[in-house]
C-alpha cells in the first residue's frame, strides 16, 4: 500500500506538474474533469444521508459555469449563477413529493465548495489576474500564471506553509511580502478546507470520498485543501494588484 501511495505520488505530482507548466486546454480539461469527478464523490456522500441532489443538472452546471469562465463570458456566468438559485427553489415546487428544500440546499452546498475551488484554480492559471498585475509582481522569474498556481499547490501540499512561500518567493525573486500574506492566507484556508471535508465525510460514515487515486482516496481527498485556498489566494491577488 505504501509503495503505491509513493508510487501515485510521484507519477500524479510529475503530471500536474506538465499540466499546469502547459496550461491553456489541457489545463480547462484537467480542471472540468476534476470538478465532475469530485462532484460525483460529493453525491455519493450526501446520497448516504438520503439527500435528492441535482447530479446531472449539476455536472452540466458545473462544465458550463467553467466553460463561461475560459471563453471570458461574465454575462453567461452571470445567467449560470441565476438560473442555478431559481431552479434549485423550483425543483422543490415542481417535484415537492420526493425534492425537499433541504435537497437543494446540499446541492448548492455541494456547487458552491467544488465550483469555486476549481474555477479559482482555473481563474489563476488562465493569466487574467496576472495581466492585471502591478509593479510588485513584474519581476517574477516564472510566468505569473504558472508561478500563482505552483506557489498555490506546493504551499498547500508541503508542511510548513508559510516557510515554503517565502523560500518560494527568494528563488523566483517574488516579493517576500506578498509571499508572507499569501502563506498566512494558504495556512488557515488550507486546514479549514481538509476540515470542511473531514467533517463531510465522518457526518457520512464514511473514511475516504473515493478509490480514484490509488492510495489515496477520491479527489475530494487529496483537493480539499486547495478547494478553500484557491478562491482565497484569488481574492487576495485581485484586491492587492
């Protein structure tokens, strides 16, 4: 079992490392997969406390809302958003005899912790926080882009948070300011994530959210973390820059 879980370890950390270097589809699909995958582990969970959820209507939600995101539609995001609340109300008028509110409100629950961790990421790689960038970040080494979503993963992964963002930011020559910030940032939101998902699945009864990763659990296992830290590193960079 170790030496799969090394093994995985290895192999996984070697491809998201080509993914993210390369970024543009091959990073979208990465991130759509990902998103229905753990989508599908979160109605496996919630589906133990016999809860309706939208699992179609919510794996379609979820491409498309990532979807509007690459192709830089707002205002398609914006109908996504809003067609999502009025038919998560509606679905408990119009089926009231097997959909109760509570329902609804684990599917929202469910979109609403996978979706924006995963459009987060992909908002970071996609380069349009970076194109927006002041002169604190115009002398990073890497490509903005890639150098936010690697500083994002390792920070969240390794042990000490806060110790490796600012040996990040010397090697990269990122300022060691905004290293700090975003290593206290990464530090609290990455635990509360792991957390968030712990207690999801203990209320479930049960110990991993899935076997897709060998050694390893489902996604939500190994992505809890960067589900919380991601949508905060990004707000943290749009109010900064």
């Amino acid at each position: 079992m170790l030496a799969k879980r090394i093994l995985t370890g290895i192999v996984g950390g070697a491809f998201t490392i080509f993914v993210i270097y390369e970024g543009n589809w091959l990073f979208f699909l990465m991130m759509a997969l990902l998103s229905l995958v753990a989508w599908y582990e979160y109605g496996n969970l919630v589906h133990k406390l016999h809860a309706v959820t939208a699992d179609k209507c919510g794996a379609v939600w979820l491409v498309a809302m990532l979807a509007a995101y690459w192709f830089g539609s707002t205002k398609v995001m914006l109908v996504l958003a809003l067609g999502l609340l009025f038919w998560l109300m509606l679905r408990t008028v119009f089926f009231h005899n097997k959909i109760k509110p509570v329902d609804s409100a684990y599917t929202l629950y469910g979109l609403l912790y996978i979706g924006c961790g995963f459009l987060a990421m992909l908002a970071l790689r996609s380069g349009s926080v970076a194109s927006f960038m002041g002169s604190s970040f115009g002398a990073v080494m890497l490509e903005p882009a890639r150098f936010f979503v690697f500083l994002l993963i390792f920070s969240t992964w390794a042990s000490d948070t806060f110790a490796f963002a600012v040996i990040f930011s010397l090697i990269f020559k990122f300022s060691v300011l905004h290293a700090l910030a975003i290593g206290v940032i990464i530090g609290i939101m990455a635990p509360l994530g792991d957390l968030v998902e712990s207690i999801l699945k203990r209320v479930c009864g049960v110990k991993d959210s899935g076997n897709i990763i060998p050694g390893h659990g489902g996604v939500l296992d190994r992505f809890d973390s960067l589900l919380f830290a991601a949508p905060a590193m990004y707000v943290y960079l749009m109010l900064v820059i």
